[in-house]
C-alpha cells in the first residue's frame, strides 16, 4: 500500500525528506517489511520471514515493484535492520546495516517528534528505547531477550494453548472480567500456568489478559531500568495487540501516542529515513572535498 | 591453519566461530604490525607451550587465577602460571555437556566454570599439570569445581579469598597484612615444599612487574593517538591477559610489548582516526567471546580503557612479603566494588571516554551486582553504559548480543 508523505509522517519532519529513492528493510523473526520512499509517497509492504534472508528481501522488493514500479537498480540506497539483517544483501545497490534500535528511533521521530520513548515488542525480543526529541537519535535502551516471555513468539504459543489465533488474542482479553493472576516469567512455567487454569475452568479472557499484563510487568521492568518520558508509542509486531496494548498502559499509567502509519512499519520506516540522511550527508562530505 | 584459510576468514568473516579462528583472523588484519603478531603469537600458543614444556622437559606449571598478583607469585616461586579461566578458549560445547551431564553442574551455572571444569575433565588420567592454586572465593560454583577436581586426583591448594573493606585501614589493615603473609608462605609450602620464598626472585618479579606495569601504560597512552591500530581483541589480551600472566613467557611478552611501543610511537597520527574515533572503556572481564570485540570494531568504536589499566604498583622499599602483601590490598582486586570503580573512573578522565561496557558472565551472580554499581554510577556522571551478559562458550556470540553492541556503537555515534 501507499500513502502521502505528507499525511502521515509529523509535519515538521516533512520537509526534511529528500528526492532520493530509498528503502528502509526490516527483516524480524516473524516477518519481513519494507518501506520505500519516493516522490514524496511511503510505499509499505510485509511478508512473512523466508528461512533465508534473502528469499524475504526478495519478495519484499518484489511486493515494492508491483505497488510502486520501482526495481532494485531504481533504487538509491537502501537500509537493513532486523535481526536478518547481518544476511541482508542487495547487489550493487548501496546499503548499509543499521540495527533496528537506530531505526526504530528514527522511525518514531518522524512519525511524531513528540516521541520520546518506544516500547518496542517484536516476535523475539522485547525492547524499551529512549529517544532524542531533537533529532530521532537514541539516548538509551534496553533490550529482553533472556527468553521467550515478554515476546510475541510468546503471545503466540499461548493463543495456541487457548484455541485462539495470534490476532484474536488481544480482543479476547479485552472480555476480561478479572484478569488471571500469571506470576511466572518463564515461558516454560507461564505455559504450565496456563494449562493449569484452564483445567480450573477459568475463562479464556481472563487468562489472555493475566498474560498480557505479566507482560508488560516486564515493560515497566526495562523502562524502570532507563527511564519513562511520555510521549510513548509502542511499536513493533505486538503494536498490533489491543490487550498487549491496553495492559501495558495500564501497568506504565500512560497512554501512547496514536500514529497515523501501521506502527509495525516504524524499523523500516527508519531505515529508509536513515537512507536518505547518510546519501544527504555523503553528498555533504564530497561537495567539501571538492 | 594455512594462510589461505586465515585470508578466508578475512573475507568471510561469518566463518569465523572458534576463539582460535579469531586469533588467527587477528593475525590477518594485524600483519602491518610485526609486534601484534609476536605478541598473538605468544596468545595462541599461551596453554599448549607450557603444557609441552611440561610433559617434555619436565618444567613446573600450575593452574591458578588469573589476579595479576598470583601469577607474578607463582613465578617467583620457580613456576609457570596458567590461568585457568584461559581454558574456556580451548572449550566448546562438549566441556559444558561433561559439566552438565556428568557432574550436573545446573545449567545456569556460569558459562566460565563449566568450561574449566569440561576442560580439567579431558586431561584426568592423561599425564600433564594437575596442581591448582586457588582461592576460596565467593563464587560457590567454582567451589564446587574445585571439591570435584580434587576428587577426581587434582591437588588443590585453596587460601582464603582477600578481601580489604572500603573503610579498613589502620590497625586492621596491619592485621590483614600479616595474615596475607602467612598465606603467601602457606602458598609457598604447597607449591615448592619449603616455608620460604626466594626474596630476590620475589623482587626480580616486582621490578618486572612494575616495569611492564609502566609499559602497558605507555602503550595505553600511544592507543589515544592511534586508536585503531591494535584492534580490540589484540589489546585487551595483551593488557588483561598478557600483564597478568605474560603467556607464560615473560622476557618475550615484554620484548613483543616493547616492540609495540616502537611500532606506534613511528606511526604517523591520522587526524582522521582522531576525528571519527568513539573512544569506549571495557568495564569487564576478558570476556571469551571475541566476537563481541570484533562488533565494537566494525561498529567504528574502539576499546581505549580497560578495567584492568594499570593502576598501582608494587612498592619496591619494602621487604618483599609485605609489599606482595600490601600489594594484594592495594589494588583493583582487593575485594570491594568502588577499587574497581575507581580504575574505572581514571580511565574515564583520562579519555573522556563516550561510552562504558560492563560485561559479565551469564549466571555470575558475583559480577553483576558490580556491574549495575558501576552502570548507576556512570551514568550518573553523563556516560553511556551498557550492560552485557555474555557466555565463555566458545563459538560466536548471539545476534541479540551484537545487536546490543552495534546498537550502543551507533548510539554513540549518532550523540557526537
């Protein structure tokens, strides 16, 4: 899909953009998104991660050709962040690997500049980023990754355990009447949890909702660790959750700042921001050497 | 390995996966420097030359920690020191199976001690160096690998953990002097048989030790103005291995320390490498993880402070037993967090440095109450930190990791 530069990134960023064609790749654990940039237009694209990373570049690029007619040597520079990223290869198009912390920071920044704390939960990991209002660049961060809780693959075992798909997890637990008290934070033991409850016959809602505000305990637990500065937006896979979203509000005491770009697109979002910037600045650095 | 195989790691550096791929790798990218080379050279071959040297001419070796005190003890006492958290270089997946399968070592256990003690396994029944000097440390697991080991025919000697209180001083500080004393003779008695030490070769160790101490210091400096020219990696095994233990070959790690000092000092400054440099201090241990070493560098960063910088010396005035002494409650390791702090702290000064790792092991409850002391204090004072929780498995580091590295690096980067 596309959308006008202009209707959903912070109007003070939009001048900042360039007429470099550029993208942004984030390949994830779970999927793999792409955001072009070009002519003033955001071209966003997703597929499902490839066991190889290139396989997902290849379809990101080829979902970017059929929505926007740009191919590979149309493009000027490109981005790759994600945790494929260390695989991510383009040819001889320019490119640059950016983790997805930098680019998720910058991603927020141009969404909204207010921004200046992300809650960033992914299908691996989980992670809480501070960001600099004046520019989009990091000033902290922390990253949870001892295990599977906290994380979406997490979510997504336990919607399995509960007969519910990934995307009706979240809905459900808005039901909930009394949420069911989750004390573990090990996946292995939150599973066993789970069972347990069910075989009490406690609702699936309540459950739903017990994990999802064990979970964002687990938030607050990295934001106690850096800091918590409203405004804060929530980005990444689980974005997508309205009970991850609901329980992690509830548990900070804040609200986060709604965006008008599909949040799972931030990292990618970024990256083709961060694109752009480095040919900015390595058009600056040649005009000096001149 | 050939040369075409160390190239290849060059140029395909995701093959790289062993610790000693990676000595090889930095052997590679370190061919300019004819001292890096003697000096890795020496790194590379630390464990298997005194273990030969050993079994073949019948020269005195034992394992023992890695304080830069004990090593330096030992050879006063005519032997040659291996520190056995060395070992985990040598490891793989198999010695933290044997810690785990065969002596149920829980698998939380830090990385460090089960692979010393999968490694002491292999070499059970086999003819080579079976004494250990150790400590009774608070670190419970490596406790246990010692109770194991002794049952299983090593001989170990184990003296009492040293440890200086913040506010000891005075009387209680001349107390525990002598206490150290009577230890270091216990230490003598178990390793040479005699209740004595050679107060010359005691000395001869001192002066050797202060020397190289000065020296490290000098290559420290000369790092601030070429701060790329020995890797990461090369340099933290040089200052916080070689100072500690010279690779078991002390006149030659001093030679390929002052050949290093000659190489940088007739390098010309590139004011570009001062422009772009991100000066960063190591606030951990060796760390068995080379890769993360690797990530700092291709991150653009580079490791200018260590925590084991040279810090105090060994007062040379006093008769020899005391100032060991004096020595063991005078510097960074003498217990206390804020005495690590402390080196840490000069470090920052003395390069305004931009950001701090503190890196520890996986399940060391020891290090990490350290670590988030110094990550609260430090950050306190305006500077980045980062807390990393690595593995001594050998292999390559996890993506979460690196990512973590690389992240921090661009952090840096970008707050210039």
């Amino acid at each position: 899909m596309s959308v006008l530069a202009k209707e959903v990134l912070d109007p003070r960023r939009i001048n900042e953009l360039t007429d470099d064609v550029v993208v942004g790749f984030d390949i994830g654990s779970r999927t793999g998104k792409a955001v072009l940039i070009k002519d003033g237009r955001l071209y966003s694209v997703i597929t499902p991660t490839a066991v190889f990373t290139q396989q997902t570049v290849e379809k990101l690029l080829a979902l970017l050709a059929a929505d926007s007619g740009v191919f590979l040597d149309q493009i000027d520079f490109a981005i790759g962040t994600g945790y494929g990223r260390v695989a991510f290869d383009l040819k001889d198009t320019r490119k640059k690997i950016i983790t997805e912390i930098t680019c998720h920071a910058m991603g927020a920044y141009y969404l909204n500049s207010d921004i200046q704390s992300i809650v960033d939960i992914g299908g691996q990991d989980a992670k809480a980023i501070r960001v600099d209002p004046k520019n989009g660049h990091v000033i902290d961060f922390i990253m949870n990754d001892k295990c599977a809780a906290g994380t979406g693959r997490f979510l997504e075992k336990v919607a399995e355990l509960l007969g519910l798909t990934t995307e009706d997890l979240g809905l459900v637990s808005l039901q909930a009447t009394e949420p069911a008290d989750i004390s573990s934070q090990c996946v292995v033991f939150a599973e066993s949890e789970v069972i347990s409850l069910s075989a009490k016959s406690e609702s699936p809602a309540n459950i739903a909702a017990g994990i999802h505000l064990a979970n964002a305990r687990r938030v607050k637990n990295l934001f106690n660790r850096i800091g918590l500065v409203p405004e804060i937006m929530f980005s990444g896979g689980v974005a997508h959750n309205v009970g991850m979203k609901k329980a992690v509000e509830q548990v900070l005491g804040q609200k986060f700042i709604d965006v008008k770009f599909d949040a799972i697109y931030t990292g990618a979002l970024g990256g083709a921001i961060l694109a752009q910037q480095t040919l900015t600045s390595s058009k600056l650095d040649m005009a000096i050497n001149i | 390995m050939s040369l075409n195989l160390a190239e290849e790691l060059v140029d395909n550096p995701d093959s790289i996966v062993t610790q000693h791929d990676y000595i090889l790798y930095s052997k590679t990218t370190h061919s300019y420097s004819p001292a890096c080379l003697k000096l890795l050279d020496l790194l590379d071959y630390y464990v298997p030359k005194i273990e030969r040297a050993y079994v073949e001419e019948g020269k005195p070796a034992l394992f023992c920690n890695t304080y830069n005190w004990e090593p330096l003890f030992v050879y006063a006492l005519g032997y040659t020191p291996i520190g056995y958290t060395e070992m985990g270089r040598y490891s793989d997946r198999e010695d933290m199976q044997v810690s785990e399968d065969h002596y149920q070592f829980p698998v939380e256990t830090c990385s460090m001690v089960k692979c010393v003690v999968g490694q002491l396994h292999k070499r059970i029944g086999a003819f080579t160096i079976k004494r250990i000097l150790t400590n009774s440390t608070g670190c419970e697991p490596f406790n246990l690998a010692w109770e194991i080991m002794r049952k299983q025919g090593y001989e170990v000697f184990a003296y009492e953990t040293t440890y200086r209180g913040p506010t000891v001083t005075g009387e209680r500080l001349e107390k525990l002097v002598k206490f150290m004393i009577e230890q270091l003779l216990d230490i003598a008695e178990w390793v040479t048989g005699e209740r004595k030490v050679d107060e010359e070769a005691l000395r001869e160790e001192f002066r050797r030790k202060n020397r190289l101490m000065k020296k490290l210091k000098k290559l420290l400096e000369l790092r601030v103005t070429h701060p790329f020219y020995v890797k990461s990696l090369a340099t933290i095994m040089f200052l916080n291995v070689g100072l500690s233990n010279y690779f078991g070959r002390p006149k030659e790690y001093e030679e390929g320390i002052d050949l290093l000092i000659e190489e940088l000092e007739n390098e010309p400054v590139n004011p570009d490498d001062l422009k772009r440099v991100i000066p960063i201090i190591w606030g951990g241990g060796t760390g068995q993880e080379f890769g993360v070493y690797e990530a700092i560098d291709q991150a653009g960063g580079s490791l200018l402070g260590f925590r084991d910088a040279p810090f105090r010396l060994v007062n040379e005035d006093l008769p020899p037993l005391e100032a060991m002494a004096r020595y063991v409650y005078g510097n960074a390791r003498a217990g206390a967090g804020v005495y690590t702090r402390e080196v840490l702290e000069s470090e920052y000064n003395r390069l305004g440095a931009r950001g701090m790792i503190l890196y520890g092991y996986i399940g060391c409850s020891y290090s990490s109450v350290d670590r988030e002391m110094f990550r609260r204090y430090f950050h306190e004072k305006g500077l980045p930190c980062l807390n990393l929780e690595g593995s001594f498995q050998v292999g390559a580091p996890h993506g979460q990791l690196l990512t973590r590295v690389k992240a921090f690096v661009e952090m840096l980067t970008s707050t210039h």
